[in-house]
C-alpha cells in the first residue's frame, strides 16, 4: 500500500510539474506573406541559346522580364525556452518569367513561363532581445520544395532561408516583419498569434 501510495505521489508531482512547465511553453501560428524569392531558378530562359558559342550569345541571349509574385507562407513555432523556438513554414509561391529572344534568333517570339512552388521548411529560432512587446531575433531553415510548371516540369529541389534580422510587435496578436535571403523571401511581412 506504501508503494501504490508512494508511485502515485511520484507520478502527480512529476505530472504537475509537466504541466506546469508547458505553461510557460508557448505555440505561435502566423500567416505572412515573402518576396521576392528565388523562384527564378525553374522558370530562367537563358537555356534556350545557352550551347551557342559565345561570339553569338550576345545576339542569341534572351532578354528577361521576371515577375516573382511571392510566396504565402504559413508557420507554426513551439517555445522551447525563452532563447529557442523550433517549428517550421509550409509555403506556396508564383512566378512568371516573360522571355523575349535575342535579335539573331529565328523566328523570334515572346515565351511566358509560370510555375507554382511548394515547400516545406523545419525552421529554428534564437531571439536575441524577447519581451512581451517586442522580440527581436534570427531564425533559419532548410527543408525542400516541389514545383509545377517551369520549363523543367515538376522538379523536387532543397530550400533553404536565413534570416538574420526579425521582430514581432505585439503580445497575443503580433505583427512579423523579417529580412533575410534564401528561396522563401527576401522580405516577410503578416501576422502571428500566441497561444
């Protein structure tokens, strides 16, 4: 009977303190929107005269008018501690890529490509500055992305990001601003909640 009584003791104080502890531990959803981004990289002309010699690249290379629309992006960030989030991005972005033949091409024409791209991204978080009002932190990520359309077709390649500079105003409900390169965005820019 002791030690039913002692097992049970052990297992309310562990389970309290458990509970306790996630408490503090704080999930973040957010909703933003990246741009420009690397997109470019499945839907560039240049090969279409690329195995030309380079006497005639010039009069052969395409001219391009590249429109990266940008990526919506929604993140999910669990509080490991007060320095330490982990979590990760799911993103879709759209580009399109107008393509206008060099002088010296036959038949010249204008060629539009468009491709959607979807990515999946664990993501980490150190914050050099947190309070309730205004955090400040760095965050980076690597994972990978598929994308439709392009004059490759449906490719599977690694995405990455890092952001050295990002900041949330704002304490249950908190405006994101982030400056960073990778293949999600250069700037990002929405919202998140803390729950």
């Amino acid at each position: 009977m002791k030690k039913a009584f002692f097992l049970l003791s052990l297992f309310l104080l562990l389970a309290g303190a458990f509970f306790a502890q996630a408490q503090d531990r704080k999930h973040d959803v957010s909703i933003t929107i990246g741009g420009p981004t690397g997109g470019y990289r499945y839907i560039s002309g240049d090969y279409y005269y690329s195995e030309r010699g380079s006497d005639l690249y010039g009069l052969y290379k395409t001219t391009e008018s590249y429109n990266p629309a940008g990526a919506f992006i929604v993140g999910y960030t669990y509080r490991l501690s007060d320095q330490f989030t982990v979590g990760g991005d799911a993103a879709l972005g759209l580009y399109d890529l107008e393509i206008r033949q060099g002088s010296a091409a036959r038949n010249r024409k204008t060629v539009t490509h468009e491709a959607t791209v979807v990515s999946l991204m664990p993501v980490g978080e150190w914050y050099y500055f947190r309070d309730g009002g205004a955090d400040l932190y760095m965050r980076a990520g690597f994972g990978a992305e598929l994308s439709f359309g392009g004059h490759d077709g449906t490719r599977l390649r690694p995405c990455w990001q890092i952001t050295p500079l990002g900041v949330h105003v704002g304490s249950k409900t908190y405006f994101i601003g982030e400056l960073g390169i990778g293949t999600e965005y250069l700037l990002r820019l929405g919202f998140g909640f803390r729950f």
